[in-house]
C-alpha cells in the first residue's frame, strides 16, 4: 500500500474503535475524533496513556476505582465521571460502594476503598496526611498496589483535563450509578 492509503486505512481503523469505545459505553468521543483528524500520531500518544490508566497490580478493583473516581471527580463533574462509574459497575463494583464514592463519604465506605479513596484526596490535595496513608497502601498492597493508585490518580485527573483543554468538556451532569442518580461531592 501506498504511504497515503496507510494513513487513510489507519484512521479508518482507529474511528470504528472510537466508534465502538462510544456505543460501548455511550459516551462521546469527540475529542478523540478531534486528535485523530488533527493528528493521528497524537491519538497514538493518548492511546498510550490509557494503557498507563488500566495498569492495576496488587489492589482490589474496589479501591483502585476509588481513587480513580475521586481523582476523575477533582477535574469533572459530567461524563468523564460518568464514564470511570459506568467502567466500575461493569467491573464488579458495588452499586452501595459506588454511591459512597461518588458521593464523597468514606465513612460508609469499607476500610480499603476508604483508605484509597482518602489517599487519593490528600494526594491531590498535597497534603501532609498523604504521607501516613502512602505508608499504610505500602504495607498492605505493596509498592505495586501503590503505583496503581498513583497511576489511577494521575490518569483519573489528565482525561478530562484534556478532553477540556481541547474545547470538548461539558456542564456538569447527573451521575449515576446502577440507573440512580447520586449526590455529587463538589468541593
């Protein structure tokens, strides 16, 4: 094939997996479409740091979405929220887990997801008491539990960053969770 038709054969293979990312999880990819006509080596990038966002050793699914939906709900309010939610479910999460997350309550939430979920906060938060819970994830997940957090955290926080950057963030949106809707925390 001609350099020209290569080009023209990748994009069309990389907008039907757009395409089925969007049904999958009824969610608008424009940004991505906007990265992809622009410059498809950029959405080759982006690729690359959603393999950086499923990298989960060591921690249960649970708390690792804790700290990935916290970090997603420090930067959105809307879809992308919506989207680390919908990811959650399908993953085995508990709806009641869910809603405490979401909701921004880690005193109803079990010890682990607490303790991810907090971690993620201070985190962010640059604050001091981040210190004592990287200790406690170290020594009951271990350095690798605690890599998935991080990796979770920053991941959480730079789509929608991006997806705004790039003139596709929306209004805030009604998140929920098994078909409710819940309470978000908004600080």
């Amino acid at each position: 094939l001609l350099m020209e038709d290569q080009e023209m054969l990748m994009k069309w293979l990389m907008r039907r997996r757009l395409a089925a990312f969007e049904r999958a999880y009824d969610y608008d990819m424009g940004y991505a479409y906007t990265m992809l006509d622009t410059d498809p080596a950029a959405l080759k990038v982006f690729g690359r740091l959603m393999e950086l966002g499923r990298y989960r050793k060591d921690v249960p699914m649970a708390p690792w979405y804790a700290a990935k939906i916290a970090a997603t709900m420090a930067e959105d309010c809307g879809p992308c929220t919506q989207l680390a939610v919908t990811m959650a479910e399908r993953d085995g999460v508990d709806p009641a887990v869910l809603r405490a997350i979401v909701g921004g309550n880690p005193a109803v939430m079990p010890a682990e997801v607490a303790l991810a979920f907090r971690f993620a906060e201070a985190s962010m938060r640059r604050d001091v008491e981040a210190d004592a819970l990287r200790d406690q994830i170290a020594a009951h997940w271990g350095t690798r539990g605690l890599m998935s957090l991080a990796f979770a955290i920053a991941t959480g926080r730079v789509f929608p960053t991006i997806k705004y950057a790039v003139g596709h963030g929306v209004a805030c949106t009604r998140i929920a969770v098994a078909g409710k809707p819940v309470a978000v925390l908004r600080e």
